[in-house]
C-alpha cells in the first residue's frame, strides 16, 4: 500500500491512545492550534474510563468511580467541559458487619468494626488507624489546592498569591514525609500488626507491593469519589468531543505496527504511514520500545534507546482483575438497603494469607505437574476469602439500569499469569465460567442472597481479555508492578519527568509513564506531555 500523504506533509503532533492520556494531551494541543491526529486501536475512545450498554443495562468497563486529586476539576474547568457528577460514596463490609462512609467521622466507626471482629488486637488497630489518619492529613495537603498545571498562573494572582506561594512549603515538607513512607504496605504492616488475618484484611484489596502511603490513603480517596451522571465513560467522550472540536483528527480501529524514529513517521495495520514532529505515545511502553526503529540515529542515541528498552522488558504491568457483570432482575431498591453503590466486601475475617501469594507461585510453579482438580480447589479458596469491589451503577444514576432490575460489577485481583497458562492449556473458557460461578457462589452465599435465583444473565472481564483490549501487558489496570525494580518516573515531586523518553521527540503519557497510577495522573502526564512539545515549539 502507498504511503499517506501525511507522510510528506506529517501532523505537527500525533498522540498514539486514545484513553484519557491520550485524549488529553491531543485536545491542549489541538487547543494551541497544532494540526494533532490520534490513533486508537478500538473502535471507541476510553480505555479504561469507558462505559457501555448491553440489554439496556449499563456498565463501566473499567474504574467504577473517580478521584478528584486536584486535577479532574481544574482540567474540566480549563477546557470549558461542563460534566454533570454526583458523589459515589462508599461501604466496607467485612462477614456481616457493614459501615457506609460518610465524612471522616466513619473512621472511628472502621476502627469499631474492626475492634468487634478482631478483639485481641485493639492496640494494633489503634496503631493503625493512627497511621491512616496521619496519610490523611498528609492528603489533604498533597490535594489541596487546584493542581497549577491546569492554571494561568500569571493572570490569576489571587491563585498564586493566596493559595500557590502559601501551599508550597507545605507540599514540599508532605512529599519528605511521602517518601519516607514508600516500603510496601505489607512490610509496614508487619511493624504494626502481629494478627496475619488482620493484616490482610487491611492490605489485600491492594495491588501487590503498593507503597504504604498509597495503600493507606483508602480512606480520603472514599471521601472523593465521584460519579458522572450517565457513566465513567463520559469522562472520556466529553474530553473527545474538545479535541474534535479544537480541529484534531482521530482514528479510532487503528493499531500503530511501527514506529521509525529517525525519519518520525508511524505506520498503521494497513500499510499506511503517517509523519510527525513530536510523538506522544499514551499507550503500553513496552509495546512501543518493541516497534520502534532506531536505524539512522546517532549511535549514543541509538544505545541509550536500547537500554531503556532492556529495563521495560525486565519489569512487568501491575495486577488485574476479574470481572463479572450481572444482569438481575431485582430492584435497586434492594440492593440499596445493603449498601452503597461503590461497595468493598470482604465475605471472611481470616484473610487470604499465602493463598494469592506463596499458594499461587506454588501452582504457577508446578503446572505441568497440576491438575485441574487442584486448580479449582485453590479458585475455591481464593474466592471465599478475598477481598471484592462492587460496582452498581443505578444506585448513583437511578437510569443506568432498567424500572425494577439492577446490574452490578463484581471484581477481584487476579493474575494474568495464571489466566494464560489455563488458556495455554486449553481450558479458559471451562476456567472464566468456573470463576464466575465461583464468585457468584460466595457473594450470593454472604450479601446479596437475591443473586441465587435472580441472575437474567452475566459475562466476565479477564485478565487475558483485558490485555486483548487495551493492550496492557500483562493485562494489568494501572501502570508497574511494585514487585520488581520500576522502570519509570514514580515519585510524585518528578512527575514532570515521567514524560521524557530516549527517543527523540517522543513523549509518553498515561499509566504506563508513572506508577502508582489512576486517572488523575493520566490526566497529568498527558497535559506534561502536551506542554513538553507546546514549550519546545515556542523556543
């Protein structure tokens, strides 16, 4: 196929992913007036801030609510969107005890419900929640203001004088603190606490090695989460239609294959190829250190390319998870009487343990050697006690769902690794029914009664599924793994660095560009990333 004519008359940015990374640093630079095209291999825009209708139920695709964190609003703002939002408060539930979270008055509550259910450890939760209220604090500081990325600072003096001056000594002495706090949560757990379910009850709803003061900031992020009327997903169309309206192209249903970055031109599936000035790349990193050619650059270039290249291969994507969405025929009415639309649930008091650990290594380890038997046995274990997250729509807009039905999301941590080996082995379809039924069992079995015989229909999300669809690798749902060394900018006070690469002009931006991740700081990274080539197109 003939190359495009934008190969000889290249965009002067084009932005490869079309999640929220992507879509922002192509709308302020469409906004700036740079002729910007965004490439997304999906037919629709969103990522993992995506939302879609099946048999008049809603559900969203990937995160089950938003967080503020001093950028969601200010970039809402800056670009002239009006997003209509509700809050999405949460429950916590552990067996039967339940507490719905409502102002920083429920934190004593968490420490009551813990106390009843752990008794002989009152002095080590006290320990704790001493900690989380301190991370509190430390939140309050660290999101306290409208993050100034997304202010004119010079015309806004009341902003600088009155609010940025004045925070910045505060931030800067939070971030020493931050710092200091950055071992895994469960080594620090070992400090405080000496009752192994305890601990897990606390930490097992985390991503693996999760830094201490991320983990146990849980309780200010309860406090801000929100909701946009009509989905997640209108996050992410709302800030499409701005770059669309600023005058940027997208491709949705297009895979970039490769990347030559001494002649800057990307080229698509199809053959096609199209020219750039500046290269942001808001998708998996290890996918573009793979497709990129680096014949033609100077050889220094050329080798510290491929050093970076050699560090994203070593690492690996963070944790994933499982998801089933259910189609009930039950009133909203019901499920509300329960709990809140964002619910954290924890069916058993004993804690995981090694099971999704040591138990899960042991079985990846041995796997010629397993038997299904024994596979289903340790799904048995996992499921009843773990820890879950349910998502239910129509309990924050009464019309996701149809009159007098419900749908809910259910999911939990799992690892890709055992989801490909099962498909290698050729029983993954066998293996995502029987983790389904598994879930819904233990769920039906404890909270929701009603789901034993009220079920119309339910599907499921993968780990394998995910990484097919966004293309994540390892199927993973934020940015690296804490377990092994991370290859990229993950301190938050060099965020302004999490966008540089060795290629040159070629920027990256999203969750694979900073770790821990979310959508506030994809957000961030993909206007960095847009400021990186506005400032060095003025110069």
């Amino acid at each position: 196929m003939k190359p495009s004519t934008s190969a000889g008359n290249p965009y002067d940015a084009i932005v490869v992913g079309g999640g929220i990374a992507g879509l922002t640093a192509a709308a302020y630079l469409a906004r700036a007036g740079r002729r910007v095209l965004l490439f997304e291999k999906n037919e629709e825009c969103g990522g993992l801030v995506n939302s879609f209708t099946r048999d008049g139920f809603h559900f969203d695709a990937g995160v089950r609510a938003l967080e503020d964190a001093g950028i969601i609003f200010p970039m809402l703002e800056d670009l002239g969107i009006h997003l209509e939002v509700v809050k999405s408060p949460v429950s916590l539930g552990i067996e039967h005890e339940m507490l719905h979270v409502q102002g920083l008055e429920s934190l004593e509550d968490y420490r009551m419900l813990l106390a009843r259910l752990y008794p002989e450890s009152e002095q080590e939760i006290d320990a704790v929640l001493a900690v989380i209220r301190k991370i509190m604090k430390h939140m309050d500081v660290l999101y306290g203001i409208e993050n100034p990325i997304f202010k004119d600072i010079p015309g806004d003096r009341d902003f600088l004088f009155k609010k940025l001056l004045p925070w910045l000594p505060r931030f800067l002495f939070t971030v020493g603190r931050i710092n200091r706090m950055n071992m895994p949560v469960e080594d620090y757990l070992d400090t405080l606490v000496s009752t192994p379910a305890l601990k897990d009850i606390i930490s097992q709803h985390f991503f693996k090695n999760t830094p201490t003061f991320f983990a146990l900031s849980y309780f200010s992020l309860y406090l801000d989460y929100f909701y946009p009327k009509g989905g997640v997903g209108r996050l992410a169309e709302a800030v499409q239609r701005k770059v669309e309206a600023f005058g940027g192209e997208i491709k949705t249903g297009t895979r970039i294959v490769a990347v030559a970055a001494d002649t800057r031109l990307v080229t698509d599936e199809r053959g096609q190829e199209y020219g750039y000035g500046d290269l942001v790349w808001a998708a998996d990193l290890k996918t573009l250190y793979d497709i990129t050619g680096t014949g033609g650059l100077p050889a220094k270039t050329a080798a510290a390319i491929a050093n970076e290249k050699s560090r994203m291969l070593a690492c690996r994507g963070g944790d994933s998870v499982f998801s089933i969405f259910l189609e009930v025929d039950e009133p909203l009415e019901s499920f509300r009487k329960i709990a809140n639309g964002h619910f954290f649930y924890t069916p058993s008091k004993q804690g995981l343990g090694g099971v999704h650990r040591q138990g899960l290594n042991d079985l990846l380890a041995s796997w010629e050697t397993v038997t299904r038997e024994e596979v289903l046995a340790w799904l048995d274990t996992f499921t009843r006690l773990n820890t879950y997250e349910i998502s239910i729509p129509g309990l924050k807009d009464p019309d996701l769902a149809p009159p007098g039905k419900t749908g809910l999301i259910i999911s939990l941590l799992a690892e890709y690794d055992l989801f490909k080996k099962v498909e290698e082995s050729g029983w993954y379809a066998e293996f995502k029914t029987a983790f389904e039924e598994s879930m819904l069992r233990v769920i039906a079995g404890s909270v929701y009664p009603m789901l034993k015989d009220r079920v119309i229909a339910r599907f499921s999300f993968s780990p394998v599924s995910i990484a097919e669809r966004i293309a994540s690798s390892e199927g993973a749902i934020t940015g690296w793994s804490f377990e092994y060394p991370v290859p990229v900018v993950h301190k938050i006070q060099y965020s302004d660095r999490s966008v540089l690469t060795p290629i040159p002009s070629i920027y990256q931006a999203g969750q694979w560009a900073y770790s821990p991740a979310g959508v506030p700081m994809s957000i961030l990274t993909g206007r960095l990333a847009a400021d990186k080539i506005l400032k060095k197109r003025t110069v």
